[in-house]
C-alpha cells in the first residue's frame, strides 16, 4: 500500500500527514506493507519531498541560506542539493505569500529572494536547478530572480528600474552581460502545477493576483506589466511564446527564464512522484492512500491527487483520498482512477478548529476509510482492481 499525501495547507506538512496516515493504516492493517512518500507539485513542500533521496540512494544536502522575502525583508530559505547536481528551490521559500502575509504589496513584490537562494546553489556547484513554481506573493515575471543573478533591467536613461511587477512598464532594454557562466550553463527545469497562460484573463497577474493583494486597478497595472516585459525579452534575450500553458505560474516566472536560460516547464507532481521512486512502487500496490487541505476540482488536473489517480489509474490500483474538505461530486471521479474520498470532518466544525486538530482527524478518517475499503476488497478484486484477480 502507498501512502502520498500532499500538504494540509495551514495545519500539517506533506511529511506530518503521510504520518497520520500511516499510522491509521498500521493501526487497521497492521501486517500492510506500506510505502510512505511525502508528496508535494511544485510548490510549498517540494525542497521537503526531494530532500528524502537519501532513501533511493542518492545523497541529498540541505541549506539554509540568508535572502530576503518578497518586499525585501530579510529572511532564510533552504533549498536541496543532489549529489547528481541539481539544485532543488521553491519559489515559495523566499518569495512566498506566508512571509508576506501582513503586508501585501503586489505592485512592488519581487522573486529576487528566490534568485539569490538559486545564486547560492550555483555557487556550490548545482549545474541543474529544479525551481517549484507554487505559491509565489509576486507579479514580477521572473525578473527579480534574473537581476539577482547579474542582469540589469534598464529604462531610457540607463538606470535600473525599481524590482516588482509594477516596475516592468518602465523597461527599455535587458543587459545580461553580468549574468554568471554557472547560471548560462544550467539546464532549468520549472515544475508546474497549472496551465495559464502568462497574460490575459487567464493570466498571471488576472487570476493569481487577486489573491496576492492585487485590486482590479493592479491587476491591469501587472497585465501591463507583464506583457511590455514579454515583448522586451523576445527582443532581447530570446524566444519566448507567452500563450504556452503555464506560463503565468508564480506570477509569471517563467517568462524570464525561458527566455533567458531555455527553461522548461514541467508537471510538478508527476516529476516528483518519477523522482521519488512512487511510480515504480504502483505497479507493486493494491491501494494508494493521499490527501490534501481542499478536494476540489481544481485537485483532479495538475495536483498531486490529480496526478496520483492519473498514474494509478494506468497501472490499475485504486485511490483513496481523505482531504480536510471534499468540494468533488462523484461523478466527476470518473476515469480519475480514484475510487472513494473522505473527508476528516467528524460533525459540524469550523475550518479552524478542523486545522487545530488536522493530524488527530486526519489518522480518525483514513483508518475508517482503510477499513471500509478492507471490507469491499473481496469485490473490488472480483472486478480485476487488486492483485489476486484479473490482473496479471
């Protein structure tokens, strides 16, 4: 059995809630052979999901290093490093919404915090940086993290401009002249968990912004923004299609380093659960246990449920999803490979005291879910689901 949950934002880590869970499951089933990965799709986690390589036998070092946050406060931000060489960075570290949380300034964030944690990887030798997109406070297209290492963004006199995505209107030409070998010569991956485009109404700044602060007037400011600073880096720098699906992750981050350093987007959780070892393990399990804060249908394309009933649906095992609210009707499970959900509600209870009790709830609500299931295994075996029956 394979127990991946995601995080349980605001109450429990990937970590914490793959725990919970395998503690349910140990407690209903105690002789199961449980494969336990934290999971996470590119956003907050992912530093804390890689970091655990060492168990598929690759050394990987964590470091904490001094940057600052997405105001320019400063802050520390830990990143992974592989002894393969590829550096592991959240955006969410450095330049998240939780650091910021008390003074949002969507006009004026900046991903420069995120582009000093990268500078520092590079420095240790990281020749491959891994950058989860997810959860980002700022609007800024990627260019706080191009200037944090050594491009100059220039107006018409020939000064900097100011960082944030405000900022980017004012831009007349990209110098890139500073910028380091080690970052020219990386090969760039973005793991990604959505597919918006980097301006527009599905955009960057119009569907993420709100949520980062942005009032409509800022919103059309960051559109603006975005879409003079796409123009400036096709003429500039390099290639860059702005409509190409996941563009507008984290404010629009990879527009600078696609263009810049031919970076490539990919599917966060699926890159993860690859790099982890779990999709080798699903062909050996007869349930996949996950979860997460919110079961929505937003989960079902690009999340880590999403992408976990996707993979075990191919290698035919069933999923069960056990989520802190389950906003799914069942009929829109179908062809999503996940066979039953829960929610870790027990009664009536507000959304903060369900966070404040998570891990107590979550361990009652997967050993329920486990047993139940326990009990139709005979069935679902019948129908060819698990091992024993009709599947070879």
């Amino acid at each position: 059995m394979i127990v991946a949950p995601d995080s349980f934002k605001g109450s429990l880590s990937a970590t914490e809630a793959s725990s919970a869970m395998a503690a349910a499951v140990r407690a209903v089933l105690p002789a199961a052979d449980l494969g336990i990965y934290p999971m996470a799709d590119g956003g907050e986690g992912t530093v804390e999901a890689l970091s655990g390589l060492q168990g598929q036998g690759g050394k990987v070092e964590v470091h904490s290093v001094a940057t600052i946050d997405a105001i320019g406060r400063p802050c520390t931000a830990r990143y992974a490093l592989d002894e393969a060489g590829c550096g592991i960075v959240e955006v969410a570290q450095a330049s998240g919404l939780p650091q910021v949380a008390d003074h949002l300034s969507p006009l004026v964030a900046s991903s420069r915090g995120t582009g000093l944690v990268i500078r520092d990887a590079l420095e240790r030798g990281a020749r491959r940086i891994l950058l989860g997109l997810g959860g980002s406070a700022c609007t800024d297209g990627g260019a706080g993290v191009l200037r944090a290492l050594g491009a100059r963004l220039l107006d018409t006199r020939g000064s900097e401009v100011d960082d944030g995505g405000s900022a980017l209107r004012q831009i007349d030409r990209i110098d890139l002249g500073g910028l380091s070998d080690a970052a020219r010569a990386a090969r760039w991956q973005l793991a990604c968990d959505v597919d918006n485009p980097l301006t527009g109404p599905r955009g960057a700044a119009a569907v993420f912004g709100p949520q980062k602060g942005a009032a409509p007037q800022d919103v059309a400011i960051l559109d603006e923004g975005l879409a003079h600073f796409a123009e400036v880096l096709a003429r500039d720098v390099g290639p860059l299609d702005g409509d190409a699906p996941g563009m507008g992750a984290a404010g629009g981050l990879p527009a600078g380093l696609v263009a810049a350093f031919g970076a490539e987007l990919v599917p966060g959780a699926a890159l993860i659960a690859d790099a982890v070892g779990l999709s080798d393990q699903l062909g050996r399990a007869d349930l996949v246990l996950t979860g997460e804060g919110s079961f929505d249908s937003q989960s079902l394309s690009g999340k880590v449920v999403g992408t976990l009933g996707a993979l075990a649906h191919q290698a035919r095992v069933p999923v069960l999803v056990v989520a802190g609210a389950v906003k799914v009707r069942r009929d829109e499970l179908a062809g999503s490979g996940i066979v039953g959900m829960r929610s870790i509600a027990d009664g009536p209870r507000t959304a903060d005291q369900l966070m404040a009790q998570a891990s107590e709830l979550l361990q009652a609500a997967t050993a329920d879910a486990v047993a139940t299931f326990a009990l139709g295994a005979g069935w679902l075996r019948g129908a060819g689901w698990l091992r024993g029956a009709g599947r070879e």
